[in-house]
C-alpha cells in the first residue's frame, strides 16, 4: 500500500489522509503481531505508546474533530494495534465510541 496514492484517492473523494508515524508500530514489535503472538504485540505495543504525545494530541483532536478513521494492514482490528490506540484513546475520553469496519 502506498501512502501518497491512498492520500490522493481520498483527497479525490474530499477526504483528508493524514499518516501519524509515531502511532505505527515499530519493527521490533510488529513482527509479534505478524507470527500470531497478539496479546504480546498488544502488550508491547501498549507499553510504546500508553505514554508517547502522539497519542496524546489524538485524543484531544477526536472530540472536536471530524470523524476519524484509523488504518492498518491487518484485516483483523483484534489483532491489530490500531485496537490498543482506540482502548487507550477511550480510557481518555470516556464515551468515545469506536466502530471496527
């Protein structure tokens, strides 16, 4: 997948695309993900990020902000990081709603 075309695509259709790299998953823990390992990627993966400003400045964006969607490789959002990103976005914002497409 490559960023830019999916960012024009969007932008054709009048949807922003914004890549946030600090909120990917690094190599060092993606590969947990990758051999079926999904709760020791969650873990390590929430242990990066619990703490990391990028995902801070999220959380205070999703209130005021359009409705935002968060994308990955993985088909499965369970067996994705993008599920530790909106668990911790919500522990933050009681109320956020989050719906997996």
């Amino acid at each position: 997948m490559s960023k830019t075309r999916l960012g024009e695509a969007l932008a054709e259709r009048g949807i922003a695309y914004e890549h946030r790299r600090a909120l990917g998953t690094p190599p060092d823990i993606r590969w947990l993900f990758k051999a079926n390992r999904v709760a020791e990627g969650r873990a390590a993966f929430r242990a990066h990020i619990e703490n990391d400003p990028a995902l801070d400045a999220l959380a205070v964006e999703l209130p005021a902000g359009p409705r935002t969607a968060l994308l990955c490789l993985e088909a499965k959002p369970a067996e994705c990081h993008r599920r530790v990103i909106t668990e911790l976005c919500a522990e933050r914002l009681p109320g956020l709603q989050v719906t997996d497409l």
